[in-house]
C-alpha cells in the first residue's frame, strides 16, 4: 500500500515543479526509496549538471556551488545510491540557488548556466 501523502506537501512539489519547468506535470507517481541508516561521506559537490525541459526547451545546466554552500555527498553502504547532504541552497523557480549563513541569496555568477552541447 503506497504511503499517505498530504494534500498540502504534494502542493508544493506540484506547485516546485510548475515554476520551475514551466508546464504542469503530465502525472504523479509514489516513489519508494530508502533512507540509509549510514552512509559514507566522500566529499563537496563543487557543482552539479543536470538536463531538464526549461523555458519549453530541454536544456543541460550546471551549477557552480558558491563556496559556503555546497552539500557534502555521501554514498549508502552498498554504494547504490548518492545524497546530497547539507548544504546552504534552495531549489527555486530559477533552479539551484546558493545562500549565506543567513538564509539570503548569494549573487552567483555561475547559477545555473546552460552547457552547449
């Protein structure tokens, strides 16, 4: 039996998702996945690349952590699967966004920059 979502975070992801791809999503799908109880820290994400529709166009970005910011990644004990741990950033309409110790953005040259291909 999938578990109970409440109405008031799906909102949210629903509400995450349409700001920033810019289309309401097609459907919702209960994904299972498992929290390690421990998990080995390797190092800092210095910066993450991904490809995702943006702006009715499929895109690959990269985001460049400011320093202060970035997440530590961390692998599960049977090194299947990665975390991002930490860290000082939000996901927003605009995509990853660095911030201080207190909670402001930071002016980031390298947020979210497009890859040519």
């Amino acid at each position: 039996m999938p578990p109970r979502i409440s109405r008031r975070r799906l909102a949210m992801v629903v509400n995450l998702y349409e700001s920033f791809r810019e289309k309401k999503p097609r459907k919702a799908a209960v994904v299972k996945y498992n929290t390690p109880e421990v998990a080995a820290c390797i190092g800092y994400v210095e910066y993450i690349g991904y490809r995702t529709t943006h702006g009715k166009e499929v895109k690959l970005y990269q985001h460049d952590f400011a320093p202060g910011s970035r997440p530590l990644l961390a692998v599960s004990p049977d090194g299947r699967q990665l975390l991002l741990l930490g860290g000082r950033y939000k996901f927003t309409d605009r995509g990853i966004v660095d911030r201080d110790a207190k909670g402001r953005e930071i002016e980031n040259t390298a947020h979210g920059h497009e890859i040519d291909e």
